[in-house]
C-alpha cells in the first residue's frame, strides 16, 4: 500500500492481515500532516457508550458492543450488543491516566443478564483494567 493518496471520504480496498502495521499519513489544512500507524491485532473490540454521564464511584447506564474482527474474510461482525451499568474501579488506579472500570451486565429493564463473553463461562460482571505500568 506504498504511496496511496485518497481524498476526504473515498476508499481504498485493501485486505488487512492480523499482526500487521499499516503506515498512514493524514494531510491538513496548510499541508500540515500527521503520520499514523495502524496496528492489525486480531483482538475483539470493546465499544462503550454513556449518555453524557460522567464514569464515577456509582454505576451509570451505558451500552457496550463486542465487534469480533476477521481480517481475513473482511467480515467482522458484532458479537455482542447489550445495555450495561458502568463504575470506576480501584482506589489508586482513579488517579492514573488510564482508568480501570467494572461493568454489570443488564438487562432493558435493568436486572443483572448473564451472557458468555469471549467463550468464557456465562457472568453479568466483568472488569476493564487499564494497566499504565
């Protein structure tokens, strides 16, 4: 994908493979530009949404979609797409630059849901550490 210029809003088609970096170059105003490196992992992507609710010490409504990516049909799908309650976790971790979260698993109403994430065994918990050691 050496030197391939694309214009706001256009595609480029080009297959992704796990483990590899892709190096992008953004253009701005002025020819000012902003270099990029795109790193394929493979891993699943966790997407968080609040209501304009500030993540503090009490659980706020939220949603939390799981996107199992796969590079290599082009076909990443949403694997799990539910209604969660979300808190800061930890004492000292707050205070660092990346936070630690625990999040419930709900329900519309609410109600704690037990659901399978990853393979893993069925739960309605699960902790987000943000590791910045």
């Amino acid at each position: 994908m050496d030197n391939v210029q694309a214009k706001t809003g256009a595609t480029i088609d080009y297959t992704l493979t796990t483990n590899e970096t892709v190096a992008i170059k953004a253009m701005g105003l002025f020819n000012t530009s902003t270099n990029y490196n795109l790193i394929i992992t493979g891993l699943p992507i966790v997407i968080l949404k609040t209501a304009a609710f500030t993540i503090g010490d009490e659980k706020v409504p939220a949603s939390l979609n799981l996107v199992n990516p796969n590079y290599q049909t082009q076909s990443s799908k949403v694997e799990i797409a539910t209604n969660i309650k979300i808190s800061l976790r930890g004492a000292t971790a707050r205070n660092l630059p990346k936070k630690s979260y625990s999040v419930k698993l709900v329900d519309n109403a609410g109600a704690d849901t037990d659901i399978p994430l990853l393979g893993l065994r069925n739960d309605n918990a699960l902790d987000i550490r943000c590791h910045v050691y």
